[in-house]
C-alpha cells in the first residue's frame, strides 16, 4: 500500500521529553492511568459519532499483542488530515475540535492531544491510523510519533483497508512492557472502564490455549440504575457489586442522589468498625469514568462509616482527573450527600431492626462523632446507644430515668476510682472517659429535659460514713502518722467506713487541687512577674491534689490502724495502700510509685520474717 506523505519527519511544537516527564511526575499518579486515557479518547469519539447519528456503534476493543504491543480501537467520529494536523502538530491545542466534537460540552471526558501523549509513559512509539464518520470523502490519516520528539503525518489511500474510528498501537519502552501485557490489560480496563456506556472488550487466550475471545469489562447499566424483579433482588445483585469491587459485604446500603450535580450512587456501610477519624475514601466515576478509587472529602469526618461508589456528570475534575476540584458546586454536593447519610441514621436509629442492632453494635463511634454535630442524632444516641455505668452498660435515658440526673466522670481512671464504692451504695455513674463521651455529654447538659453533670468528690464523699467520734479518737495518732506519709505525694488522708469491705482504700481525684498543685510547680519554676500573678491564682493554702480514703470497715485497714504510730509497719502499711489505690484506679506505676510499692514491701517483709524468727524461737524454747 502506497502512502502520500504530506509531512515528515517535522518535530513537535513543544519539548515532548519535558512533557512526557511533566506528566509521569507531575500530573499523573503513576503509568497505569494510560489506559484511562486512551480508553476517554475513544469514548469521546463515540460520543461525539453519535451526535450525528444516534445509531453508531460504540465499541472500544483492546487487544495485546504478542510482541508485547498493544493495539485500541474505537469506532468513534475519527480523523481527517486536517483535524490530525491541528491536534497531533501542536499538544494541547484542540480549537477546531472545539468546534466539530464540542469538546467541553458535558458529554465529554478528557482532551485528545494530552490524553494520547500519556502513552508515552508506557511507549517509546505511538502509532494512530483514523478515518472520518463524517466527511466521506476525507482519506484515512496516519500519525507516529516518537520518544525523542519526532512525528510522522501522513495520509492513506482513499481505498485503504481502514474502518471508520481510530485505532492506537503502542510500542512498549524496554522498562514497560508489563503494563501492556494481557493480564495488566484486562485489569486497568476493567478498573477505569467497568462502567462506561459503551462496549469495552479486552482480547484475552483462552484457558485450552486454542485462540483468543473478547471479554467485555464494562457494564452496560450502571448498577444502582439497573431493573431488578423486586427490592430483595436489587438488594443482593448491590451486594454482590459492593464485594467485587470494594472487598467487602455491607451492613446495609443507602442509595445518594444529587441531580443538580448529575450525581447519583451507592454508600455501603462497612461491616466491621473503623478508628475514629479513618480516612473515608470513596469511588468516584466522572461521566462513567473512573476519576479515582480513593477520592477523600466527598462526605464529612463524622461519616467514617460507609464508602461510596457514585457518578457524576457535573463536578469537575482536577487536572490528573483523579480528584474532584474544590467549588461551590463540589460544597453544595457534599452538604445534600451529608444530609442523606444523616438521615438514613437518624432512620436506623429510630428503628429497633436487625440491622439497626447490627449497625448500632458495629459503628457506635461513627453515631457517636455525628451526634457531636447534630442535636436530633443526639438525642437519639442518648435513647439507644450504650454506655458504661456502674451498673453496667445502659442507655443515658435509662440512667436519668432512675437516678433523675446524668453523673459521669470525664476520665478512665475516676471512673475506675469510684465504681466499686458507688456501686455498693447504689449510685450510678456513667464512664465518660472514652472517645467523644465526654463531649457527648458536656453538649447533652445543654439539652433541655437533661440534668448532667461530672462527678465532684464530694459526690462520693455523702456516701462514705465518717468514723464514730469515739473511734476517731481512737486513732488520731495513727491518723496523723499516715498522713505524715501521703503529705509528701500532694495527697490527704482521711479515714471513712464504706462498702464494699473487702476494698481497703479509695484514691479521690481533686480538679482544683491538681490545678492548684500545676500552678504551684510553674511558680516555683518562674520567679518573675508571671510567676507573681500565677502565685495570686493558685492562693495561699491550696487544697490537695488527692485524697486518699482509706476503709476503717476493711479488716486489714483496723489491722493497721492498730498498729503503733512510731511503728514502720504503719507507714509501710499506708504506702502499701496508696499503691494498691493507684493500681485500682487503672493508672501505670510511675517512678515513684514503684519506689513506694518496694519500700512498704521491704518494711513488711522483714516485719513479717522478724515474727516468724520469735515464734520459732519460742517454739524451740518450750
């Protein structure tokens, strides 16, 4: 076959080895967005076929070849010379196309020039043969471009053998050549392409290795678009498209619409729980294009319990088209997305159905986060979600239902402080101290209907019995000794009789006096002027920053008390006491801590061995 030449030879108009590296390492996310690219040039030229008659095929085949080549056929609008000239001369620039396709218009997905360049990353050789749809008598054109800048235009025969479309065959670079195999084919097309509108076929062997066969990738109708018999079959076929695409099988699904954004989609609730604050990374499809499988911020933080798979035919892309671009139109989509994901869980909330249980059970937190946001998901978190009590896990409108008022503690360790007494004597405190609780319930104070408040010491103090006046006397020595021990720890001693007996001792958080001991140690760190003003804050006799409330009715405790105040049984006792206090509280030992528990334990033990010796000796004497 003969060829006209009418230009050869000539070199691109820009720096193609500058693009080519602009594009790998700048623009794109890596090589494999290739196929992306050639797959919206030949979309396009459908598209744009199709404007002219509605009844165009539109087809996209893929088809590798044994060299290691790669060969992409549309059966779009094509080429004629002139068009070649104008788009493939100069990169970039596509002014009459602007014109003949409506290039810009929704309908289309990329640019021809730069979407074919990015072969380049894969190619050290770009070969497009095309021929119009449109004009008739327009011969076939033929385009090769190069590495190294060069490019060949030239225009076929009338009567070549080449169909109406275009068709790109791609030379691997000596490092590529695994993105233009077969299995990395099939793969890219049917991650970019599944759900094109039109036919996108990938050549693959067979398994008995007796030819090849088309495989279609894409998907005729989009899945949450499709017709299905009844709810429980579209249910199980979403289902079943969550798993093949996502990895995984929803909890449940809620269907998002947005038609000022062209957009509609799915959002799968995930079926096991997530950290607070996990990335929400969706699938998002630009005009059935896949933009990107890990799109961020299409729904707020507080949402981190479901992803989405949505398309749209209004937001636009940033320049590698695999974000969305920050506009208005992008904030008013988020915005209407929030609000049907909300109401979908204020719905479950409200229902008391197998999967509300499930999604209440599994994803507690998320519920928890929106509810820091919305006063309605608020009030309804307060009536079904669980959380910790003394009483054990119960609803905070079951906790205001016997007590009248909501007490909490903001930390762990109060929480594990108090609870054995507050459980003995019947009071109900809720533990605040876990992710967003005490936020949860800081803001639920402010609901009317709601008496909520953090637990003081004095709380806990109306249900500790003080000691009879006559037993009071009894050890006030002993008292005065231990409190000599706990002065140096910024901690105060007193001596209750509470239940439960076998607890020997209560270690009390004090808010103001740990603040009052935190501006003490800044003063004595600081002598200038703000260390005056911070001395006038703190006051001259702060209280202490603990309280340890040792049990007179604990066997061990009256034991102790009766102990010898100069004894060092009794301050080995006491050390013993705080230790064991800090250690039920759930708090780490610290240095001192530690230094205290080996101290008391040394004193018992040669205490306890000294006995022992005198018993046996007294045995040996009789």
């Amino acid at each position: 076959m003969s060829e006209e030449t009418t230009a050869a030879g000539r070199a691109f108009q820009v720096d193609l080895r500058g693009v080519v590296d602009l594009l790998a390492r700048h623009l794109y996310s890596g090589p494999r967005v290739y196929v992306r690219e050639l797959l919206q040039n030949g979309v396009d030229a459908i598209t744009a076929r199709r404007a002219h008659d509605e009844d165009a095929p539109g087809s996209v085949r893929l088809r590798p070849g044994g060299d290691g080549s790669l060969e992409v056929t549309d059966t779009g609008i094509g080429l004629t010379p002139a068009q070649a000239e104008e788009l493939l001369a100069t990169v970039g620039r596509s002014s009459k196309r602007d014109l003949d396709l409506g290039l810009g218009r929704e309908e289309f997905l990329g640019q021809f020039g730069i979407g074919l360049l990015s072969a380049f990353m894969v190619a050290d050789q770009i070969e497009l043969v095309s021929r119009s749809a449109v004009d008739e008598q327009a011969p076939p054109v033929r385009w090769v471009g190069y590495s190294d800048g060069r490019y060949d235009l030239s225009v076929l025969p009338h009567d070549a053998d080449v169909a109406v479309g275009s068709t790109v065959r791609l030379r691997p670079r000596r490092d590529a050549e695994h993105w233009l195999g077969a299995d990395m084919v099939v793969a890219l097309a049917q991650e970019f392409g599944a759900l094109l509108p039109v036919e996108v076929s990938v050549e693959v062997p067979l398994p008995d290795g007796s030819g090849t066969a088309w495989r279609r990738v894409s998907e005729p109708v989009l899945p949450w678009r499709g017709e299905y018999a009844d709810e429980a079959a579209r249910d199980a076929a979403l289902t079943a498209y969550c798993e093949r695409t996502l990895g995984f099988t929803p909890l449940a699904h809620l269907d998002l619409d947005v038609p000022l954004a062209g957009l509609s989609g799915v959002a799968f609730v995930l079926p096991t729980a997530v950290p607070p604050g996990a990335a929400s990374r969706h699938r998002v499809y630009l005009k059935r294009m896949l933009l990107g499988a890990h799109v961020d911020d299409l729904l707020p933080e507080w949402a981190f319990f479901v992803r989405c798979v949505v398309d749209t035919t209004v937001l636009r892309p940033t320049a590698s088209r695999e974000q969305l671009y920050t506009d208005d139109a992008l904030l008013a989509t988020q915005e209407v997305l929030a609000g049907q994901v909300r109401a979908w869980a204020v719905a479950t909330l409200s229902s008391s159905s197998a999967v509300s249980r499930k999604v209440v059970a599994t994803h507690h937190l998320a519920l928890r986060s929106l509810a820091l946001v919305d006063d309605e998901v608020l009030d309804l978190v307060a009536q079904v979600l669980p959380f910790e009590t003394t009483d054990g896990a119960s609803t905070l409108a079951d906790v205001r239902g016997e007590e009248g008022e909501v007490l909490f503690t903001s930390r762990v360790e109060d929480f594990r402080r108090v609870a054995p007494v507050a459980r003995a004597h019947g009071m109900t405190v809720v533990n605040g101290g876990y992710v967003y609780d005490s936020e949860l319930l800081a803001r639920l104070a402010r609901r009317p209907g709601w008496r909520v408040r953090e637990l003081s010491a004095g709380d806990i103090a109306q249900v500790l019995t003080p000691l009879e006046p006559h037993r009071e006397l009894e050890v006030l020595d002993q008292l005065r000794a231990a409190q000599a021990v706990v002065q140096p720890l910024d901690c105060e001693l007193v001596a209750r009789s509470f239940e439960p007996q076998h607890v020997p001792a209560v270690l009390l958080q004090d808010r103001d006096g740990e603040y009052a001991r935190e501006v003490r140690q800044v003063v004595a760190a600081d002598d200038d002027l703000w260390g005056g003003v911070l001395s006038g804050l703190a006051g001259d006799a702060p209280a202490p920053a603990r309280r340890l409330v040792v049990n007179d009715a604990n066997p061990t405790v009256r034991r102790l008390l009766a102990a010898d105040p100069a004894d060092p049984v009794l301050a080995a006792g006491v050390r013993s006491l705080y230790v064991t206090a800090v250690l039920l509280a759930g708090e780490p030992l610290r240095a001192r801590e530690a230094a205290l528990m080996n101290d008391a334990m040394s004193v018992l033990l040669e205490a306890g061995l000294a006995g022992e010796q005198v018993r046996d000796e007294t045995q040996e004497d009789v």
